[in-house]
C-alpha cells in the first residue's frame, strides 16, 4: 500500500489503461450530473402520478359518467402541469434572488467588516479540524482575493454556491413536464375501455405499476436498495388513492 511522506496509508487508484494515462483533470468517480434537475424530475413525475391517480380514484367513486371522468382527468393533468411549470419557476428565480441579496450583503460587510469577516471564516475552518495557524494561514490566502473571499464566506457560513443554482425556466420545464408524464399515467386506462370498473382497477395497476419503477429508479440513483425506495413509493400512492376514493364514495352516496 502507498503512504504518504508522514505514514498515512494513500487510497488506492487503479490504473490507467495502457496508453491512455489519468491526467489530474480526469474524474475517477463518477458523479450524479444535474443533481438538482434529477430530483425535480423525480418530484414532479411522482407527485403528477400520485395526484391524479388518487383524484381519478376519488372522483370515480363518486362519478358514474365517463366523459366526466376523463374531462376531469385531463383538466386536472393540464392545470397541474401549467402551475408545476411557473411553481417551479418561480421557486428557482427566488432562490436565485436570495443568493443575490446574500452576496450584496457578504459583499458589503467584506469591504466595510473585513477583520470580523476573517475572524468568522477562520472560526470556520478551526471547526472543520485546522489549527490556529492553519486557519489563519488559509484564510490570510484566500482574504486577498475579494471574489474568492466572498465565495468562501457564501459557501462555508451561508452554505450556498452559485453552480447550484438553477435555470428557471429550465427547472420549470423539468417539473412540469415530468408532472405531465406522471400525471398522464392514470388518465389512460379511461380513455380505452368504456366501463368505469374496468378502467378503475386498470388506472390503479397500471399507476402503481409505474409507481414502483419511478420509486425504484429513484433509489438507484440516490443508491438505496430499489425494491425499497420502489416499496415506499408505491405505499404512498396506494393510500392516497384508496382514502381520496373513500372519500369519493362516501360523498356519492350521500
């Protein structure tokens, strides 16, 4: 095993294969790409799917006409969608807007607090393991460059970065469509068979089905067991449809 010059065992790295040598760039592990638009997707899939099936329950039970069921479901996938779009939209312009308003402020009292604003990120990196003089060292280092400076203190005290902020338009389009893909789920089955039972107990399977594989795709990602995370998805569904149609039928009955 490799040590470093104090002793401390080094991680093993594997080899380069022969003739294509590991620059210092070349990332060895990989890593999830687009974290924040991953978890949208998934958000907005789920909750599209698990809104309308548990409507479409609920409404079904109280409905007996067809066409008023699937004018139903396809209003609730429309409206769903649009407000998943400027929900997420703004979500992401607002996060962008307090980002700013934290760097003006850090900004601010870099240039007008500057020896309070070393002494709280030394603090900082003394909490992480440093020495005093290490601290001082890093910090001294990085105080001469006011961006860097500013960077440091937004990142390590307010725990924000810049590179995971979002389009907002971008993260709007990702949410909204991935509610119109899960939310469309449980309106087909009603649209091909004409009995209202039928197309019931199909929406459910055909739901929970796709259910289980967004949980589990969900899980794979995140590298949780899938059948796990597929299993709590799919839990979730299945009770807030079986309540919504309940609910469905006990207000048809009366």
């Amino acid at each position: 095993m490799n040590q470093s010059r104090e002793g401390v065992p080094l991680a093993r790295v594997a080899p380069a294969p022969e003739g294509n040598p590991v620059s210092p760039d070349t990332e060895i592990h990989k890593h999830i790409r687009g974290r924040g638009l991953v978890s949208s997707s998934a958000l907005g899939l789920v909750d599209g799917l698990v809104t309308n099936l548990a409507f479409l329950s609920g409404f079904a039970g109280g409905i007996s006409d067809l066409s008023v069921i699937r004018f139903a479901g396809v209003a609730a996938v429309l409206a769903g969608a649009v407000s998943m779009f400027f929900g997420g939209m703004l979500a992401a312009r607002s996060e962008r807007d307090l980002f700013v308003a934290d760097s003006q402020r850090e900004a601010y009292e870099i240039r007008h607090e500057r020896d309070e604003e070393i002494s709280e990120l030394r603090e900082l990196y003394k909490k992480k393991g440093l020495s005093e003089d290490e601290a001082t060292m890093v910090v001294s280092r990085i105080a001469e460059d006011e961006n860097k400076f500013l960077e440091d203190l937004l990142t390590n005290e307010l725990h924000v970065h810049e590179s995971s902020l979002q389009s907002p338009y971008v993260l709007g389009a990702v949410i909204g469509l991935s509610f119109l893909l899960g939310a469309v789920v449980p309106v087909v089955p009603y649209f091909l068979y004409s009995a209202k039972t039928l197309s019931l107990y199909l929406s459910v399977a055909l739901s929970l089905a796709f259910l289980f594989c967004a949980g589990a795709w969900r899980g794979r990602l995140v590298q949780k067991p899938m059948w796990k995370s597929g299993g709590e998805t799919l839990l979730i569904g299945a009770v807030a449809s079986a309540v919504l149609y309940a609910i469905g039928s006990v207000l048809g009955f009366v």
